[in-house]
C-alpha cells in the first residue's frame, strides 16, 4: 500500500509498526505473548521459569514437613516417654515448660521423679537397706497438722526404707494417741522450749536442726531431711532424692530471671547475695542429705542468723535466705524439681507429678471461711 505525505508517496510500514508493538509488549509482559506462531523462549524467560517453579515446589514441601512435626515435651523426653498424640492448641502449654533440664549447669541432677536417671538411682540404692531421717519442727498450732503429714510419709515417703520421725516439739502429749507405723519405722520425740511467734521459730530451726544431729540423730543414721509439718505427701518420693547435699526448688521462681529471685539484698546481712551470684533459689520447705553435710549447714546458717541478730538485722527471707547464701557458697550435689515441693499458686511451675504439697502456702491464698473449712 502506498500513502500520500506531503505530495509524495511513501511505501506503508505498517507491517512494521505492528511488529514492534507486539515486540514492545512482549517485553512488558513476557508471560503473557500470545502464541500466534512458533513461541522462542530467551534464556532470561527460562532462568524465570525454573525459578518460579522451584518456589512452588519448595513452598509444598515445606508444608507437607511442617504438618507431619509432633511438638515435644523434653520431659517426656527424659522419661523415655512417647507423647502419643499432637497438641492442636499450643496456647495451653506455657513459655516455660520447654525449660525442664535433668541437670545443673555444674552437672548435679536435676530430680524429676519419674525419669529413667530416676528409676536407676531408685533400682541401686534400694538394696542398700539405708536408713534415714525425717525431722520436722511441731511447736504450738502447727501440731494440728501432725497426723496428716505422718500418714502421708507412711504412705509415700521412702517407702520399703527403713525411716525414723524425729518430732521436735514443745507439745509431746499432742502426739497421743500415736500414729500407727509400718515396719522398720519408728518415731522419736526431740523435746524443746517453747518458741512463740513465727519469725523466733524461723530464726531457732536451724540452731535446733544443729543441736539435734550433733546429740542424737548423726549416729542412729545416714541421711536426714528436714521438712515443714504443714505439708502432705500426695505421691511416691523415693531414693532418687538421696545425696550428699539435697535442695529443692522454689515452686514459684523455678524457671523465672534470676532478677527475680528473693535473695537477700541488705549488704549488712551475711545472707546478702551479689547481683552475679546464685542460680537458683531453694525453698525451705524441703532438704536435706548426709548427716555430716546436714550438721555442717546447719551449724553455719545457725551461726550467721546469730550474728546478724547481735548487729540487729534481719534478713528478709528469714531462714530461707541464709539457707540459700549457703546454697551459693556450696552447691548442692542433686536438685530436687519443684514436684518436691508444690502448692496451687497462678506462679507455681507445672510439673509432671505433685508429690508433696505445702498445705500451708496453700492455705495463705484462702480467704478465713475457707481456711476453717479446710482446718488450715
């Protein structure tokens, strides 16, 4: 075709003009070119292609993985135990429950009753016929919860060991009737004065704890533990708590920062703790071990309440925070899990298996009708 410009003609290139806007928008869009005709791929289109399809494939595989993932408890782990089904709602399971470790960082156990570590230590030192103390402290109301802690013991408390009670009390007639044992245990009554007040009691135990070891208990037997009376055993603690020197986790600071944890603070206390000391903090509800180890604690704690006492100071933990600046100084040779020591708290760890329970950090969250109720 031939146009007219300008008085002359000129040969039409619309041909042309049309190739190069399809041209144009092939390069626009080079996807989406119409195939009106043999279709040339460029090496560039190719590379975009693969890379395209790897994407997919990829994203579909992950997918797949991720559908087929069980999230795990590690301490179902350490008990060699298979979960058996998925958790659909991972909202249930709190930040820290993946922290449930079966040792300290400086290689002590970290007792969790029903592990494998545990059965094994319970297999081996069952044969040994070991016997072992048990010493609480029952002065003034505290007596009411005596037979309820003592049955518990009989029933969960080393059980097939051989076990002496050591009851040191101001009250021995409170004992009356007494409580029926089983064999190869036996009950023995520690009279002493009269301590009114919980904050003289606190700061008496460990003197008393001292004195009882050295007269009588370090030669009748191996280990001793010490324990507060207004607590109740509610599942099986046996020889895997044994060890030279035993404490038990707070229920409520395991797991939490370490700036969190009640240490004494009051630099003219001996209890004080540093900012980059400590790792755990120990409740006083429970510990114990050899009774060498036992009276060495002991003695020491006793003597730095005393000291402070004389310089009229008191620490705010009571004996609870001595017991653990002496815990910092000489770390215990096996760590006893919160299930050693629990009571119902929005705070308190979940454990796997509540085995003693603090009836009287339980009761402290009642209001006064439901403390009679429950004779707290």
């Amino acid at each position: 075709m031939r146009r007219k410009v300008r008085g002359k003609y000129y040969k039409s290139n619309t041909k042309r003009e049309k190739e190069g806007q399809a041209g144009h928008s092939m390069a626009l869009f080079p996807f989406c070119k119409t195939p009106t005709g043999p279709v040339r791929v460029t090496r560039i289109q190719l590379v975009l292609y693969c890379f395209l399809l790897s994407l997919i494939i990829y994203f579909l595989h992950g997918r797949e993985a991720a559908a087929g993932v069980k999230p795990s408890h590690p301490i179902f782990n350490a008990m060699g135990m298979d979960r058996g089904g998925v958790i659909t709602d991972m909202m249930v399971v709190k930040a820290a429950v993946p922290q449930t470790p079966v040792e300290t960082p400086w290689g002590a156990p970290l007792v969790w009753g029903d592990t494998r570590n545990s059965a094994w230590r319970r297999a081996k030192l069952s044969q040994h016929g070991i016997r072992t103390g048990l010493l609480v402290l029952m002065v003034g109301t505290y007596s009411h919860f005596m037979r309820r802690f003592l049955s518990s013991a009989e029933t969960h408390f080393l059980p097939g060991q051989m076990v002496t009670y050591y009851i040191l009390t101001d009250s021995p007639h409170s004992l009356d009737p007494p409580v029926k044992l089983g064999p190869e245990r036996e009950l023995k009554v520690v009279p002493i004065a009269e301590l009114p007040g919980w904050e003289r009691l606190a700061y008496r135990r460990m003197a008393l704890v001292s004195d009882a070891i050295r007269d009588q208990i370090g030669s009748e037997v191996e280990y001793v533990f010490c324990a507060d009376i207004d607590q109740e055993f509610v599942a099986p603690v046996g020889e895997e708590i044994l060890g030279d020197l035993v404490a038990t986790l707070h229920p409520e600071l395991y797991g939490m920062p370490r700036n969190t944890f009640p240490y004494e603070i009051e630099e003219a206390s001996s209890a004080c703790v540093d900012d980059d000391e400590g790792d755990y903090y120990y409740t006083s509800e429970l510990y114990g071990g050899l009774v060498s180890e036992m009276y060495r604690m002991s003695r020491a704690c006793s003597m730095l309440i005393f000291q402070d006492q004389a310089n009229g100071v008191v620490a705010r933990g009571l004996e609870e925070s001595y017991l653990n600046r002496y815990l910092i100084d000489h770390r215990p040779t096996c760590v006893l899990s919160p299930e050693y020591s629990w009571w119902d708290s929005a705070l308190a760890a979940d454990v796997p298996v509540q085995r003693l329970v603090s009836l009287g950090r339980q009761c402290e969250s009642y209001d006064k009708q439901t403390r009679e109720e429950r004779r707290c």
